[in-house]
C-alpha cells in the first residue's frame, strides 16, 4: 500500500469515484480508528496498529459491533472478534483501494 501511495502520478477519479486523495486521507482515518479501538483493548497500549496486532492475545477475540462495506463484494454489519476485523481490512480493505490508487495513477 504505501509503495502505491509513494508511487504518485495519479490521474482524475471517474466520476462517481474516490480520487487518490480521498481514498487516503480515508485509510489514515480508519487506521486511526482501527488504532483506537484496538488501544481501547489493551487498555492504553500506544504502538501504531499493525503492533498492536501481535499483542492482542486473547482480546484479538473481543466481539466488536463491526459495520464493512465493499460494493457488493463484502457486506458485514454484525459482531465480529477483532481479529476479524482487523483480517477483513487487511486482505479485502486495504486491496481494493490499492487498487483504485493504481488505476489512478495508470
């Protein structure tokens, strides 16, 4: 992800689609969150999130009201462990914007 970032040369957004400044100024917000909500976990632990992953131990289990949305390719609004969460943005979140990035810049 940040090699495609760091990449640069993005072109405009179709219509109707996130530009390549919304589409990160949208994964720093939810890494901020995603952060929050894992530190809130470990109860004030201040590592950035992917650290935190490793830590988590058996709170990577605690359910948390998650609400995803990826077009029609993944839709989640129900309790999921943490772990979960964090695995879904991992290998579905963040790829489809990688993507997007990548378009943009071709």
């Amino acid at each position: 992800m940040f090699a495609e970032v760091d990449a640069g040369g993005f072109g405009p957004a179709p219509e109707g689609q996130l530009s390549a400044e919304q589409i990160v100024a949208h994964l720093v917000a939810n890494d901020e969150l995603m952060i929050q909500a894992t530190e809130a976990l470990l109860h004030g632990t201040s590592d950035r999130l992917c650290g935190l992953v490793d830590q988590l131990g058996l709170a990577a289990e605690t359910p948390v009201a998650t609400h995803l949305r990826e077009g029609f390719d993944l839709i989640v609004d129900e309790p999921l462990p943490w772990s979960r969460t964090l695995d879904l943005h991992m290998r579905v979140h963040l790829p489809k914007h990688q993507s997007q990035l990548h378009v943009l810049r071709s």
